[in-house]
C-alpha cells in the first residue's frame, strides 16, 4: 500500500534515446532461461542397460558368460533369459592362431656327445637257494616283527665284579669241572634270576591267552655254519654253573657238526643272544616266538665312568632286552633288566638267590 503524496518514481526528461541500448545489450543475459535438470534423470535411465534380469544372470552364471557380455533387449536395455539364449546358441568367433615373431638370432644345434660306460670290470654273481634251516629262520623272525609289538630296553653293567670271580675261580674251576668258566653261565643266573622276579618276561602269548610258564627254559642263540641257531637250555634254575657250562659247549659242538637235532631247538622260554663275541658293542635282538622277551648281551670295553664324582674306568657292558608290548608294561621290562644289572654287579646275589 502506498501513502498519499509518497514519491513512488523519478522521471528524467534529459534523458537521450542512445542512452537506452547498454540496456537493451544486458536483456539477453537476463531473459536466458535457467538450465532444467533433464539430463540426470535420462542417464538414470539409460542405467538399466546391460543389467541381466535374475533369470538371465543365472543363465550366464551357469554359463560362464562374463557380466556385460550380452546385449540386452529388455526395457531400457535391461538383458532377458532369451538375450543370454540367444548369445549362447551364436557361433563363437573364430581364434586367430598364434604368429611365431622370429627373433633374427638362428638357432643352433649342439653336436651330440657319445656317454661311454665305465668299465667296471668283471662283476660276477652267484644266486644260491636258501637251505631249509635258514628258509625257517627268516620265516620266524618275520613272523616276530609282524606279530609282536617290540620295544627295547637298554642298561649298561659295570663287568668287574664278575671278572674279578671269573678270574680267582677259573682255575680251580677249570681243574674240578673240566670246562672253562666262562661269562655265559653268570648271564644264564642273572636272567633266570630276574624271570623269578618277573613271571611276564618268561610268559608268552596264545590267541588272547597269557601262558605264566612254571620252569625256565633259555635259549642260548648259536652260529653255526648252518646259521643261527638256539638251542635251549632245559630247567635253567636247577643247573649249576658247572652244567651250564657244559651244556653250552655241547651246544657249540653240535652246532658246528650240524648234528643239532629239532628235541634241543624246541620249545624255549626267554632266550639270550651275546653278540659281544663277535665284537657287537650294541643291538636291537628280535624276539624268538612264541617266547616274549629276549637279552641281548654285548662286547665288554673299558669305559670312563663316574662314581662318588671321580672319573674311573670300568670294563662296561652295554645289555639290551627286546619283549613284547602287548603282554610286558615298561615297569617289568625296565626293572627285570635291572635285576640283572644288580646280580651282575654284586654276583652273591646269585648264591644266595636275592
């Protein structure tokens, strides 16, 4: 609203008519119409194109077909089951092969060098069967590494005792019996000694059968030019050192006039395999079936030891006991070896059977 006599306008007569074109020049800059914003909403349209509806997109999923592969022909381009059939079913362009570039170096071809064999000289074989006693034997120790579950024990003994007797009572003992006195006899005590301490080392295995076996029958491993043998040593705990002795040699002869018959093979509770004749410082023995446990005795070394915190030197053996886990815990094997060890070392045990 306007009030009465207010000046509303000023009117310039002086005013010239060129003066009106600077005016006239800005009209375009003002009467340009404003952009409309047209263009976002078609880009938003045309971004449907090569979108695979669902079907279609599982199509080329099962297909292999990488997304944007297919033209669509769907609303706003969006691609349709039959674009991805119909794209599917067209011939695949042709694969140009590949242009060998030759690189311009030739290629060359290294002459080949003749290998000449080394002469090694004449290498004769021969190939000679199995006698029936050695055919047996490799029979029954593969049977022992397949049936049993061997575990070996190892302790060491201190020797001297034992020699220092063997030595005051060889002679007398040589004269009274008429055979040496030799290491054997005393391993024979020890282990019968410790088989009374442990039944299990004497027991073996039948089917799901534990048999405890009431007498001591020892095996005593031989060589003999047959190969081994063991003949057993028959009420081990009834024989004095003297029988022991005797029987062995006997066995010994036998053996090397191949006149060992299968009555001293047979049978056998525990066996002992000394290797230390043949200078053996250490091994693994295999169990003997249907027996289940075996010492294996050693050469016999002068080792430093320690006693009382001095360093000493002591004829050493080193014993090993294999037995078979499935019947005999660690506890017996590990304390039956050592019942040995302590009869060995203090040989009055053995007289006097504690």
């Amino acid at each position: 609203t306007v009030a009465a006599e207010q000046l509303i306008a000023r009117i310039d007569t002086a005013a010239v008519a060129g003066a009106v074109a600077p005016a006239a020049a800005a009209a375009p800059v003002a009467a340009a119409p404003a952009p409309v914003a047209v263009a976002p909403a078609a880009a938003a349209s045309q971004s449907k194109a090569g979108v695979a509806m669902p079907a279609a997109a599982k199509l080329m999923a099962d297909g292999g077909m990488a997304p944007g592969s297919v033209a669509g022909t769907g609303k706003d381009g969006r691609v349709t089951k039959g674009d991805v059939l119909s794209a599917a079913a067209a011939p695949k362009p042709a694969v140009a092969a590949p242009v060998a570039i030759p690189t311009g170096a030739p290629t060359r071809v290294l002459p080949q060098v003749a290998t000449v064999a080394p002469d090694l000289g004449d290498r004769p074989e021969e190939r000679v069967p199995m006698t029936r006693l050695r055919a047996r034997v490799a029979e029954r120790l593969l049977q022992s590494q397949s049936t049993n579950a061997i575990l070996t024990t190892f302790n060491e003994i201190n020797m001297a005792p034992v020699m220092d007797m063997r030595k005051r009572m060889q002679e007398r003992f040589e004269k009274e019996h008429g055979v040496k006195l030799g290491f054997m006899s005393f391993f024979v005590k020890a282990a019968v000694h410790a088989l009374k301490k442990f039944p299990v080392l004497n027991a073996s295995v039948d089917g799901n059968d534990i048999v405890y076996h009431g007498y001591f029958d020892i095996g005593i491993a031989v060589g003999s030019p047959r190969g081994l043998v063991v003949p057993i040593l028959r009420n081990a705990d009834q024989m004095s050192f003297a029988e022991i002795e005797k029987k062995i040699a006997e066995f010994g002869q036998k053996a090397k006039d191949g006149k060992l018959g299968m009555d001293d093979m047979t049978g056998g509770t525990f066996s002992i395999s000394n290797g230390g004749t043949f200078g053996s410082m250490m091994s693994t023995p295999i169990i003997n079936p249907p027996q289940s446990a075996i010492l294996g005795v050693h050469a016999t070394k002068d080792r430093a030891m320690v006693e009382n915190g001095q360093v000493v030197v002591r004829p050493m053996n080193y014993f090993a006991m294999s037995y078979d886990h499935r019947i005999i815990d660690g506890r017996e094997a590990v304390l039956g070896l050592v019942a040995m060890k302590e009869a060995l070392e203090d040989p009055a045990r053995l007289l006097f059977d504690i």
